[in-house]
C-alpha cells in the first residue's frame, strides 16, 4: 500500500505534522491505518496540542477509504437489495407519505429544509412516533438544540384505552442525544455503527429511524474562512450518514435551515453546493403563519420528479 505522504497533494490535511503523529504509532502507510486500532490513535490524538487538526486528519483517511474500498454492485443487486431490504416508513403525516410514495425510505439521506419555525422539529418527532409506534422499530435521536420534547411525541401517539402503557412503549424505543459539536457528533455516530454491527438479534426492535435536528447547527461553525477544514468535515460526515442508511437499511432524516439567496428575498437550503450532493432526497418545508398553511415541496428526489408539493391546513401547529 501507498505510503501517506502520497495522499498529500489532494488532501493538505494529511501533511509532515499528522504523518509524524501517525509514525509515532507504527503507521507508515495507507495499510498500516487500516489495520490500527482507530479509537486508540483517537484518544491519543483528543491528547495532543493539535488535536483538532489530527482528528480531522483520521476523519479525512476513513472518508478517503470508504469511497476506494466501496464494494462495486451490478444493477440487478442494487435492484435486490432495494427490494429486499430497503422499505419506506411512514412520516406520521399522510400528505407527505403519499407525495413520497410511502414515506422516508430505508437506506437513504432524507433533508428536510425550512426557515425557523416552519415545523422542522416537530415533523422530526412525528415521525419519530410513527416509526417506534407502527413500524415497531427503535429510533436514535440526535439533538443538536434542545428542541427534543418526550411529551410533544407522546401526543402523536394514537390515543385508545391503554394510551399511557402504548406511551411508555413507544417512548422506550426512542433514544435521545444531545450533541452541541461535530466532533461528537463523529465519536456518536462511530459508536453507533459499533454498536449496529455487534447487534445479535437484528430482528428484536432494530434501529429504522436516524434523525439529526438540526444538522446545519452543527456544520455552519465550522465552515467560516477560506481553509478546506470544514468543508473536508462536512463531507465525512454526509458519507458517514450515506453509510450507516445503506449498510443497516436505516432512513435517516436530517434537518436544515435556509439563508437568503440574495434577490427577490428568495430563500435557498444553507450549507452551499458541497453538501448539496449529499442527501438522496431534499425537501422544501415552508409555512404561512397568516392561513395556517404548511407546504412540502420536493427539490431533489433519486426516483420522482422535483416542484411536487403537498399542502395541509387544520387548527393544529403544521406538520
């Protein structure tokens, strides 16, 4: 294998100073990380003076390696695996699931963007209800603003003669985590993996479900300058996303925000072109205060069509 220093010209980051850390621990090349105890070399790095920069050099060589070791697939296993394993899950909001023709489907990166206060939150917890409480399946919820609520999902949940004891059932199978920074977001999600991957009975309540509310909280700190630092993170994080959906058949949902676009105070999703290709389906969440009007609107989508919409008005907060 390559040594280190080759992956230099098209990633600074992997410069003399993380060779030198990397060397002091028996890597030399490309082999040598794969075969490292990753979760060590990270403690050691959370220790040094630079530790930032290292970590964001390992982040950088696992995003390098998932894409050239990526498993090469015909059409037709693609096909079989979408069919097999890759179901959709209802959102909770029967508008939405018909314009997605079933709802978030397993295995891939759903973004929903939308201005403050335009319902993003609160169709995360729906459909975090409607997955633990019709799909039966186990929800990881990541909370990047205190913005998660167990009583404002409790009131999705179908009311009946048993509602406390179906609440507390489907209350079990949602687990919350609070994460303020994108480094902890990393360590978070690599534990999850562990976790999916050393998983016995996969049939038993697995994970269905991933929200991150919100996922540009945690990205827009760290793109300000000119450097690549942040645009390098931003990326491993979507792969790593892209990979958790389509190696355990998860749907994973994610929020954004909107930034002004310039003229006609037009509106467009936040976090730039970079991240634009990172999500399989992009969409559009808007609100009219004045009507009560709540509108969903396809803007990326692998299989239909974009400009689709979905409008829903009752005497409820929208979505």
């Amino acid at each position: 294998m390559a040594p280190l220093k080759h992956l230099e010209m098209e990633n600074p980051i992997i410069d003399a100073s993380f060779r030198d850390f990397c060397s002091s621990h028996g890597i030399l090349t490309v082999e040598d990380f794969l075969i490292h105890d990753l979760y060590e070399l990270a403690a050691f790095a959370e220790r040094q003076v630079d530790a930032d920069r290292l970590k964001e050099g390992i982040t950088v060589m696992l995003s390098l390696l998932e894409v050239k070791c990526r498993p090469l697939l015909n059409g037709m296993e693609l096909l079989e695996d979408l069919q097999r394993n890759k179901h959709t899950l209802s959102s909770g909001d029967n508008g939405t699931d018909s314009l997605l023709q079933g709802g978030l489907r397993e295995g891939q990166v759903t973004e929903l963007v939308g201005p403050s206060s335009s319902g993003k939150t609160q169709f995360c917890m729906q459909a975090a209800a409607s997955v633990a409480e019709k799909q039966e399946g186990s929800v990881f919820y990541i909370d990047t603003g205190n913005s998660f609520s167990a009583r404002r999902i409790a009131q999705f949940i179908c009311g009946s003669s048993a509602a406390a004891a179906l609440q507390k059932r489907v209350l079990s199978r949602i687990s919350c985590h609070t994460v303020y920074d994108i480094y902890t977001m990393f360590d978070t999600l690599q534990g999850l993996e562990v976790a999916l991957r050393s998983q016995m009975n996969v049939n038993e309540c697995r994970l269905r479900l991933l929200i991150v509310d919100s996922i540009s909280s945690l990205i827009t700190p760290i793109l300000g300058g000119s450097g690549s630092q942040g645009r390098a993170l931003m990326v491993a994080l979507g792969y790593l996303l892209k990979k958790l959906a389509h190696e355990h058949n998860i749907a994973v949902l994610v929020t954004n925000h909107t930034v002004g676009a310039g003229e006609n105070g037009k509106t467009k999703p936040a976090l730039g072109e970079t991240w634009k290709s990172i999500p399989h389906v992009r969409l559009m969440l808007s609100r009219d205060n004045r009507n009560n009007i709540c509108t969903i609107s396809i803007l990326k989508h692998t299989s239909m069509l974009s400009g689709q919409t979905v409008t829903r008005k009752d005497n409820q907060q929208c979505l």
